[in-house]
C-alpha cells in the first residue's frame, strides 16, 4: 500500500495564510537535480546522527557552523538561484478573502501587495516551498528527519 502524495499544504507566517502546492514532475526532478549538487558539501558538515532524532529542532542548529555547511548555497550564480526561487514561489498562494493569490505570477511579477519588499517572507516561502516539494524524495533518510522538525511558518523566539 502507497502512501497518498499531499498536493498543497497550508502554513501561517506572520498571521498570513499560505498554501503550499506541488511543482509539476519534471519541474520538481530538475530543481532536485540543481540541489543534488548542493547537499553533499551542507550535509558533509552535519552530524547525521543527531539528525536522526525525532527530537531535533531549530535549536539544534546552534552548534552547527551555517557558514561553513551553507557555503555551496553562498556561491550559487544568481541565475540559478533566481530559478530556484521563481519556480519554489509560483508554486505558492496567498489565501485572501477573495480566494487564492498567486504569490508570484507565471510572468514572474508580483502576484500579491506588500511582499516584494519583505526579504523574509520571501526566503521563508522559498525555503518551505523547496522542502514541500523535495521530502518525498529523501524519505527515511536523516535529512528529512531534519527538515520535518524545522519550523519555519513561526518567527524564532
């Protein structure tokens, strides 16, 4: 018996609801292809064993050098983190009271007020965004462990 694919999920940040909607197959197994060559060097600096505890949070991250283990990311040419980015927020919506907003259009513009100025919003879309589409593809390895845990919808106290 499979388990059933989750095809949007919804998230607060900031008291905004947003959903989270799957990339298209061949969009998704691209991006995964860009950030194949990514994760090795970040995962070559984590302690995959604490990752493996159902425990581990945002926290755990304190002892962790993010410069160091973020480095491959630092060196991304822009056009390629604009690719990433682009298509991690097409696939995100803004539940309005009118409906649905597409955060960012096909064209690329602004699908919602407000958020072409907000740094966080955008990398904390981004970033949920990315990992919504790409845990079913690292299911029961220790990276996704890590991932489940993190809370990004929230801001850190």
């Amino acid at each position: 018996m499979s388990i059933p694919i989750e095809n949007t999920k919804s998230i607060e940040v900031n008291g905004r609801t947003f959903i989270l909607k799957k990339m298209d197959a061949r969009t998704g197994s691209y991006m995964l292809f860009k950030l194949m060559k990514l994760l090795p060097p970040i995962l070559e600096h984590l302690d995959l064993d604490k990752l493996t505890d159902d425990n581990f949070s945002i926290k755990d991250l304190k002892n962790i050098n993010l410069t160091e283990a973020l480095e491959p990311i630092f060196d991304l040419p822009e056009k390629e983190f604009r690719y990433i980015q682009d298509n991690c927020l097409k696939v995100v919506d803004e539940l309005l009271n009118a409906g649905p907003q597409a955060v960012i259009q096909k064209n690329g513009e602004w699908g919602i007020g407000g958020i072409e100025y907000d740094m966080g919003l955008v990398m904390n879309l981004t970033i949920q965004s990315l990992i919504f589409n790409i845990m079913g593809f690292f299911e029961g390895m220790p990276f996704n462990s890590m991932m489940k845990n993190l809370n990004l919808s929230q801001p850190n106290m």
